[in-house]
C-alpha cells in the first residue's frame, strides 16, 4: 500500500466491528482522515455511552495521537442520521461500507431485520451519497456468495447465486444494486455530456460511481499489538472466535459440525485470511479506484480477497491449540445447514489489479489472535 501526499476523508461504517475497526488503523496508517460510523450492535461495547469506544481509542494509541476519530453511533437504517453525517463532514469523498449484520445462521431466523438493515440501510447510504455528489464505495462481500461453487480455488468468474442463507443472499443483492446503480450513472453521465455538448456548454459535473465488491473468506486474527480484535456481542458464530472463547475459558467446548465431508479428514475446508491483510485490502481498494478515476475510468468490479490456501476445521483447532500451548476440547456433532464442503479463494485477481495479497500464515493468524484473546478475555467491556 502507498502512503498519500494529502489526506482525503473516507467514511467507514461499521467502523468499530471486527474488520471495520482493523481497516479503520490501515487507513490512518496510510495517511487518510477517517469518520467513523457504527451502531456498536454486534460488539461487546453495545449499549456504551462513551463519546468515543474503545476500539477507536485504542486504534489512536497505536498510531500515536490524542485527536479523537470522528465518531457517529449511528444505524445506516436512520436516513436522517445518514445525512447529518455527510452534512457534518462535506469532505467525505468515499465510503467504506462494512456495516451489517453478518450471522450466518441467525439470518434464517430474523430474516426481515437482515434485509432491512442490510438491504434497505444500504440504500439509504447509497441515496445520501448521491444526494451529497460522493460515488465512490468499497463494499464488504463475501464468499457466501458463490454458494456451493462448481470449480476450486474459486475465481471471481464463478456464479454468484441466490445463495444458501439469508445473509448470502443480501450480500448477492446488494452486489447486483451496486452494479446496477454504476451502469446507470454511466448512462447519466453520457446523457448529460450530451445535452451539454447540444448547449454549448462545458461538461463539469460528474454522476458516475465507482464500486469495488470484495468478496473475502474467513477473517481471522487480530491486530500485533494485543490492543484491537474480534469482540461479538454474545457467542461467537465463528470457528476461531469461538475457540479463543473456549481458550479463556468462557466457552465450554467447541462443536465440529460434520465429520462427513470429502475432505482429507471429513471436516470443512475454509479459506482463513489475517484481518490486517483482510482491511489492507480494503484500502488497496480504495487506492485501484482513485488510480483509476484520475484516469477517467470509473467501474464496478469483484475482487476475491483470501489466502488462497485451504484448512480443515480440525487443521485450524490444531493450530490454535498450538498458538495457546495445549490442546482444546472439541465434539463432533451432526453437520449444519447451508455449510459446503469447501470454500477457498484465487485471489490472483486481486494480486495483480489492487497489487494486494494475503501476507501473513494460519500460525500469524492464530498467534495474534491467542494474544488478543489473552489480554482481553472479555473483549473491549470492562476486565472488572
């Protein structure tokens, strides 16, 4: 990643959560000003009434300063909200868009508050940017995406489908509404270029959006330094958070679900990739746009983001009992609905046009994550 000669301002929702927070710190260390926007529902610091959580103070104490990140406990569901942000901040020139709620399995079950948060929150994001003339978004994707795929490692040439859960599929929609909004501003563009040329007059506005979708794998880890990670509201959904709870010995054992699969040792293979290249990413994203745009190429494009190396469930209980130096009681119980037998990324996509890759080892991955856990068994709420 390059460092910028002057700082443009990026809003990042969901900007305190598990990726948000960590793409949040690789921004500022790349040399932008960031605000923050998070509802704080799916972190332990829910509920707080701080002027700035924890996780943001924290990001300041690594990068070494005392000046508060722009803070907004906001939910993308409230429009007015929304526009008082962007009212507040007129240097906003992009979004990265991390906000949502992300459960897996909690989707089948609250279905409509998925779609109204995911898909109704986004459109009102995506109105109050056009309405404050700010086309630029970095989208959070997901695998989820590509459902069951027919061919691994899995390119971005894959089918997307209407994926398995609730959460797939909001992500699936939203990726077909951000290229469809990008295709028509395109047309909007031409139409107005047109009728500008027709008066006689010079073309000055610019209605065209650039949207990058990053369809990433399995985030895991935590920042080096202890002071930023994963902190779920209530149990974790994920295999890795769930094991360092198990580690602290909050959590009992973990669950294996299925031992079944046509894998080397029947459990589920997934793609893990370190949350500091996951949010490197992110702003490798951001910088592709900015390339491209000064060169008068808008677009809108998926790029995968994974390790592109594949572990079992039982692979990763190995190394993260490992990392915490004795072994970790698990069950096997019967499989989950909607899990495939294999998810693993080409992420060469991605190495080639964002010049980005995944830079750090499952055993990176499960080191920074035992350190985070140890010194914060209760994530960002109260040690007391």
């Amino acid at each position: 990643m390059s460092t910028k000669n002057s700082a443009e301002t990026v809003l990042v929702t969901g900007g305190c959560g598990y990726v948000g927070s960590h793409t949040v710190l690789s921004l500022l260390e790349s040399g932008y000003k960031v605000v923050v926007l998070d509802n704080l529902c799916n972190t332990t610091e829910s509920g707080t009434t701080a002027a700035t959580p924890e996780a943001l103070k924290r990001i300041q104490t690594i990068v070494g300063t005392d000046k508060p990140i722009p803070f907004y406990p906001v939910d993308i569901v409230d429009r007015a909200a929304l526009v008082k942000i962007f009212q507040a901040h007129p240097e906003i020139s992009s979004v990265i868009h991390c906000a949502g709620l992300k459960a897996v399995g909690e989707s089948g079950r609250r279905p409509l508050d998925y779609y109204n948060v995911n898909i109704s929150g986004t459109l009102n994001l995506l109105q109050v940017m056009e309405d404050f003339d700010v086309r630029r978004m970095v989208f959070s994707s997901s695998a989820t995406v590509y459902g069951d795929p027919p061919k691994i490692p899995i390119p971005e040439t894959s089918p997307i489908i209407a994926s398995m859960s609730t959460y797939g599929r909001t992500k699936v929609f939203l990726e077909h509404i951000l290229q469809d909004l990008c295709v028509a501003s395109e047309i909007k563009q031409k139409e107005y270029e047109q009728e500008q040329k027709r008066l006689g007059a010079e073309a000055v506005k610019n209605y065209r959006w650039s949207a990058l979708l990053l369809r990433y794998f399995n985030p895991v880890g935590a920042h080096s330094s202890g002071q930023i990670g994963e902190s779920p509201f209530g149990t974790p959904a994920n295999l890795t958070p769930f094991l360092a709870q198990v580690a602290v010995g909050n959590l009992e054992k973990l669950s294996v679900y299925g031992n079944d699969y046509p894998t080397k040792d029947g459990t589920c293979i997934r793609d893990y990739l370190h949350v500091v290249d996951c949010a490197n990413g992110h702003v490798a994203a951001l910088q592709k746009i900015e390339r491209e745009e000064a060169c008068n190429n808008y677009q809108c494009k998926a790029y995968n983001l994974g390790a592109g190396i594949g572990y079992t469930v039982l692979e990763v209980i190995r190394a993260f009992s490992k990392a915490v130096g004795r072994d970790l009681p698990y069950v096997i119980v019967p499989r989950r609905s909607g899990d495939v037998p294999n998810l693993t990324s080409d992420a060469s996509l991605a190495n080639k046009e964002l010049n980005w890759k995944a830079e750090r080892s499952l055993d990176d991955m499960c080191i920074d994550l035992w350190r985070w856990q140890s010194q914060n068994p209760r994530g960002y709420s109260s040690q007391k």
